[in-house]
C-alpha cells in the first residue's frame, strides 16, 4: 500500500493584511490589433474572498491576471483596486506599485538563491534586518522555516509551491493573484498542498484570485467562480450556481460530463431516447436540447422507463462507467453508477432518469 503524503509541519498564523476589492471594469485586450483575448469584462473579487477564475485553455484567464498584476497594458476598461483606478486610460501604475501579489504557475524561484532569501526577494523597501525577519515569519506560515537555508532543487514541487506562496505573502499584498498553482503536483499531493493554500489564504484574509482550468478545484477553493470562454465572461457566482442553473450548455458540460440529446417541446415537455422531461415555461414546438449528467441514471434489471443494453463496464471503485445501447440513440448511452448496482455479466437492464440531473436549453441560445 502506497504510504500517504507526510502531514505539512505546524507552522505561525498568517499575518493579517489589509484586504482590498479588485474590479475589472468593461476590460478588452488584444494582442498587435488582431482578435480580441479579453472582450468586455466585468468582474469583482470582493475583500477577503478567494475568487477563482476557470475556463478552458486560450479563454484568457492568464492575460487577465497579468492585466491586474500590472504585466500586461488591457486595450481598453479600468481596473480598480478599492475604487482606485491603476489601470485606465489615465493612469497605470507600475506592478511594485499595486500591492498585489503573484504566485507563478512553475513557481519562478531563484535556483542560485536560498530559500529565504527568494522569499525576501520583494521586500526592497525594508532594511535588511527587517526583510529577514518578515521573510523567516513568511517562511512559518507555510511551514518550511528549516529549509531557510536550502536551495530550490532540494524541495519537492508541493514545498516549492509553498515557497512561491509566502514570497507573494511576504509584502502582505491587499490581493493575491495565483496562474494555476497547483497544476504541476501530483493528483495524491493536490488536495494536501491546496487545503494548505486555501487555510493559509484564509488567515491572511488577502483577497485571492485563482487561476484554473479545473472546474472541481475551482469548487474546493472559490468563495465564487467565474467562467471564461473565448475573452468572454460566461457566468459568475457560487459552484452551486453554475453547477445546478447553468446559462447555457457550455457551462453545464464544462462541471460534469454530459449525454446530450436534441429534442423538440410537446405537451409542456420534450422526449428523448431515454425519457420524457419537463421542458419548463419553453412553447410547443420549441427546438430544444437535452442534457442528462452521467450520474442520472438509476438502474435497474426488472423496472425502469427505458430498456438499455450494457455494451461496457469500467470498475473506477465507488463506481463504474458503462456504455449502453438504448433504442432511439445514435451514439452509446453512458452511465456513471454505484458499484454494485448490478450484478456482474448483466446485460439487458432497465434505466431511469433523475430529473435533478436533466438540463434543458433551447437550441441556438445553448453555446455547444
């Protein structure tokens, strides 16, 4: 059996900061003139909340973090830090002059540096006896105080992590920006190091925003979560929100794997291949399209809505992934079920929908 991660040290309570709100205010962004990264955002992350900021790949996530770390000039918009603007057209504070904090995605420490001394790194306008001491404090906060004198290489890549997180700490910033800092660690020690970055966020009470393409990690660590797609703002609000009323279908497929079927509205209600569902206030006639969660299937070998034929079984331990035939459906039906729910070389069985985990859209308004 494969030992679990050690326990993290003990480490101090963070030092509390001042926490501040950072508005994106209408921001665009292009690159040389050509199509637009960011177009049109509007986004708070309030004062003390750990906002995290999710999309898939080229949704311009990262450029906004860079806009508001000062990196990168938006092509149009303000962004404000306590309705203070720092970036507009009629000013642009450089990024030493925001008092916030970035904590790279591959970490970015010094390797011919120390480990305190990558920490003291942005505390210039301290003296240097005073930039020790907040770095060792930095240092226990995240735990690693006995490696203040070691080098990057002798970490693992969850305490170089922690590294980068009481570096961007050490100033004490009024908000922490983080480009996905847990993509590089392995899935085991994932959970560990970020349950310490959210406990350490917590105690220092900076307001954060965490980049992520992740929508389950977005759910363990935002107070909200806000949705990109192609430089545009999707959805905002809290993981249940986008989970349970997503605005379109984009967002629905984006936080669980989804069977999606096309139907139209009869009778207050729209029929599929694997049952009838309420089609809410949508008229008759309406093209709409369906989608069903994997996990809203029950199943059963005697009763059911819709006989199904298990094409294959995958064992994923709580439970398994089945692929079945239903008549009606061009493509495999797929399930995702309780280990145990059926016996072993079942084949013909009977499926049953959980309404709670059916979503309709109206076909042209869904964003596939």
């Amino acid at each position: 059996m494969n030992a679990l991660p050690p326990s993290p040290p003990a480490r101090v309570t963070a030092g509390v900061t001042f926490a501040a709100r950072l508005a994106f205010e209408r921001v665009s962004h292009s690159f040389d003139g050509a199509s637009e990264t960011l177009a049109d955002i509007s986004l708070a992350a309030e004062p003390g909340e750990v906002l995290a900021l999710l999309g898939p790949s080229g949704s311009g996530k990262t450029t906004l973090l860079r806009i508001a770390a000062g990196i990168e000039p938006q092509t149009s918009g303000r962004v404000l830090l306590n309705d203070r603007e720092i970036a507009g057209p009629s000013v642009f504070l450089p990024p030493e002059k925001r008092s916030i904090g970035l904590v790279f995605q591959d970490f970015a420490l010094f390797p011919h540096m120390t480990i305190l001394d990558n920490v003291r790194f942005g505390l210039n306008a301290l003296s240097g006896e005073e930039a020790r001491r907040e770095a060792n404090i930095a240092l226990s906060r995240v735990g690693l105080e006995r490696y203040a004198g070691a080098y990057p290489h002798v970490l693992s890549g969850g305490e170089q992590q922690r590294v980068a997180l009481a570096r961007a700490l050490a100033p004490r910033p009024a908000v922490l920006l983080m480009d996905e800092p847990f993509s590089g660690l392995d899935s085991r020690l994932k959970d560990t190091v970020r349950a310490e970055t959210l406990a350490i966020l917590r105690e220092s009470r900076a307001t954060a925003i965490v980049v992520t393409h992740d929508a389950e990690e977005a759910m363990r660590i935002g107070d909200r979560v806000a949705l990109l797609r192609g430089g545009r703002l999707v959805q905002e609000g809290r993981a249940e929100e986008l989970y349970l009323r997503p605005a379109d279908l984009f967002v629905a497929g984006f936080f669980s794997e989804l069977n999606v079927f096309q139907a139209r509205v009869l009778g207050g209600a729209a029929d599929t291949p694997v049952g009838q569902v309420p089609s809410g206030k949508l008229p008759d006639g309406t093209a709409v399209v369906v989608a069903v969660r994997l996990a809203g299937f029950d199943v059963s070998l005697t009763e059911g809505e819709v006989e199904a034929r298990i094409l294959s079984r995958r064992y994923l331990g709580v439970v398994e992934l089945v692929d079945l035939a239903v008549p009606g459906a061009d493509r495999p039906v797929r399930a995702r079920i309780r280990c145990g729910a059926l016996p072993e070389g079942a084949r013909d069985i009977w499926l049953s929908l959980r309404r709670s985990d059916v979503l309709v859209f109206e076909t042209g308004s869904e964003n596939a």
